[in-house]
C-alpha cells in the first residue's frame, strides 16, 4: 500500500499527522487538506461512520477554498487519494482485522472518536457506501448527483439538492432534515423508518428509530419502505410513489400526483392538492381533501374518513360495508344498492365537480371539514 504522505505530496497537497503522547491511548488523527477548486466529486467506501459538512468559515470573505478530510481511527491504514486529473477525492479505509467495523455513536453523525469528517465548501457530487453499522450525515450539499447508501447504518441530510438523488439503507432509518429537493429515490428495507418533521419548526423529534423534518421536492420522487414508516411533512412533485410494506404512511400536505401503496400500515395525509391515489391493503384511510383534482382511495380491510372543505363540490363513487356521512352532507342525484354484503352509492355533493371514488371493507365516513380542523390528522 502506497504511504498516505507520499499520495499528499503527489497531488500537492499538506497532510498532517498528530498522534497521541505514547502514554495514553489515544486514535490516531491524520488531516488532509487540498485545493477544493480542483475537485469536483467525493468518493467514499468505508465501513465507518461518515460526515460530510461545509466548513465553519464556508460564508467569510476571507475563507480559503480548502476541502480537508480528517481521519480518527486507531488500528486502522487509511488512503486519501487524488483521482485522475484531480476531478475526485477518493478515501478508502482497509481494517486490521475486527476493528475495522467502526460505528459512530449518533445519527448526527460521527463521534469525535471515530469516522471519517470531511469539510468541503462549494458544490460537488456525492458517492458514499458503507458497511456494517457505518452512518452517514450529510449537510448543504448542492450538486448534480447525490447517492448515499449504507447497511446497517442510518443516513442523516441536512437540507440537501441535487439533480439526482438515491438514499438507500439495508437496515437503517433515513432521515431528511429542513428538505431535500430532487428528483429522489430513497429505499429502505427491513426495520428502516422514512420520516420527515413538521415545517413549522427546525426542532428534531425522536420516537423509536423516527426522525422527522421539513420537505421532500422533486420532478420524480420512489419512496419505499421495508417494515419501517414512511413521515413526510412537506410533499411537492410532478409524480411521486410511496411504498410501505408493513409501517403506517404518514403525510402533512401533499402537492402533485401521489399514488401510495400499503400492505400492512395506515394512511394519512393531511392536505391533498392534486391527483391522489391510495392503496391500503390492510389499515385504514383518513384523508383531508383541499384542492384535489382527482381521488381515488382504495381499504380492503379498513375503514376510510374522508374530510373535505365546505365548498368543494364531488362527484362521489362509494363502495363500503356501511357509509357514515355528516349531519351536513347532502347526496344529490344518489343512487344506492346492496351486492354481496356491499353498499354502492354514487351522487353529488354541492352540485358535482372532482371525481371522488372511494372503496371500504369496513366503514366509510364522508364529512366536512376546515383545514383546521384537519390539523388533527397531520398529527
């Protein structure tokens, strides 16, 4: 394995080297700093922790246009290297043996003690893979292509952009911080959670393996969950589709045409504006609509509430083992019959408009509703 100094000093770099006294046990420290001008793309394979974040100076008059890397790991030969004509930065990691399976110890990213930090001011790509319980946090990137993917380790963004966008976790959660805007694909298999905060607030909450923030945005958004939930706040696209097989779908305000898919979980959204379809396998549906132009909401085995503003006007196609509807909801032109244990309605409410069709297993509950009022189901 060719020296780390030697590889600085080809690609005519400074690299620092900072160790412990030998009286204490202390990781090793290596820093690596470069001409961030030169440098156009990230490229990480390691199975530790990785945090990737803009300098502290990124916005100073009188800051450098420096990317640095710093190492912290004992026991470990460490490779920072420049690729071909100095358009990527390449750190690679090779263990000595059990203890390259290096963790860090929150999903903000690494520890101090471990992991890989790089501070890397303006606009690159992004390709990071680790294995075993490795993380990976990623802050105000903006960049064509952004692909982050781990095993077992939970993938943290900070309000993030690119062109193309693919966050992937074997078994780990993915969390979205303030908003990531592009066209995305974000897949998480096993016990994975997908989740978003509330916008009205930078504040993080945690319940289990959730974490929630802000806003996905994006021409093309594929969002798939193993046995975890899918949270979004804040949802604008030309098309999305969200998958869950097991864990419930929760979303505030969608915008755009969503088709959702759910085997085994509940479904809610707060506020439709747009096409929406909805398949639920098993759970219930509750739904608010605020300007949608096409609905179509299917529940095998649950029920489905469907709130709706006092002006909207729909043209209803119903089926369910019993319909509730609101003291102040009046069919128009209603038709109802009975097939195999089935009620069947359609009608007008407040003379016609958007297509509304809607299938229950069990009930199915049609009522007014203010946006306000709605705030419930976005909680």
């Amino acid at each position: 394995m060719v020296p780390l100094r030697a590889l600085a000093l080809r690609a005519g770099v400074r690299i620092h080297r900072q160790l412990g006294s030998p009286r204490v046990s202390q990781p090793r420290r290596f820093v690596w700093e470069g001409d961030a001008n030169r440098l156009r793309a990230l490229y990480v394979r390691t199975a530790l922790g990785v945090s990737v974040r803009p300098p502290p100076d990124l916005h100073s008059s009188d800051a450098k246009h420096t990317v640095r890397v710093r190492l912290v790991r004992s026991a470990l030969r460490h490779v920072v290297e420049t690729c071909p004509q100095g358009l990527r930065l390449c750190v690679r990691m090779d263990s000595d043996g059990a203890d390259g399976s290096g963790t860090c110890t929150s999903v903000g990213g690494p520890s101090d003690k471990s992991g890989v930090h790089i501070n890397w001011p303006g606009k690159f790509d992004v390709d990071i893979a680790t294995t075993g319980p490795g993380s990976v946090d990623v802050e105000e990137v903006d960049s064509h292509d952004i692909r982050v993917q781990t095993q077992e380790g939970q993938i943290h963004l900070v309000h993030v952009k690119g062109a193309e966008i693919l966050l992937r976790s074997s078994s780990g959660s993915i969390r979205g911080e303030k908003a990531i805007i592009g066209s995305s694909t974000i897949q998480t298999d096993h016990q994975g959670d997908i989740s978003k905060m509330w916008t009205d607030s930078d504040k993080i909450w945690w319940r289990g393996w959730d974490v929630e923030v802000d806003k996905l945005q994006g021409e093309r958004l594929q969002v798939a969950s193993g046995s975890g939930r899918v949270s979004i706040r804040s949802l604008y696209c030309g098309t999305a589709n969200l998958s869950a097989r097991a864990g419930d779908i929760r979303l505030g305000s969608i915008h755009g045409s969503v088709s959702i898919r759910s085997e085994g979980g509940n479904v809610s959204i707060g506020s439709v504006d747009g096409d929406v379809q909805v398949l639920c396998a098993a759970g219930n549906i509750a739904v608010h609509l605020s300007r949608p132009t096409s609905v179509n909401l299917t529940s095998s085995e649950g029920d489905v509430t469907i709130g709706f503003p006092e002006s909207l006007g729909l043209d209803v196609r119903l089926s369910m083992s019993h319909l509730d509807l609101g003291v102040d909801v009046s069919l128009q032109d209603q038709s109802i019959t009975s097939k195999d244990g089935k009620q069947h309605v359609t009608g007008r409410v407040n003379g016609g408009g958007v297509g509304l069709w809607a299938k229950a297993g069990g009930i199915l509950r049609l009522h007014k509703q203010s946006w306000f009022q709605s705030l419930s189901t976005q909680h």
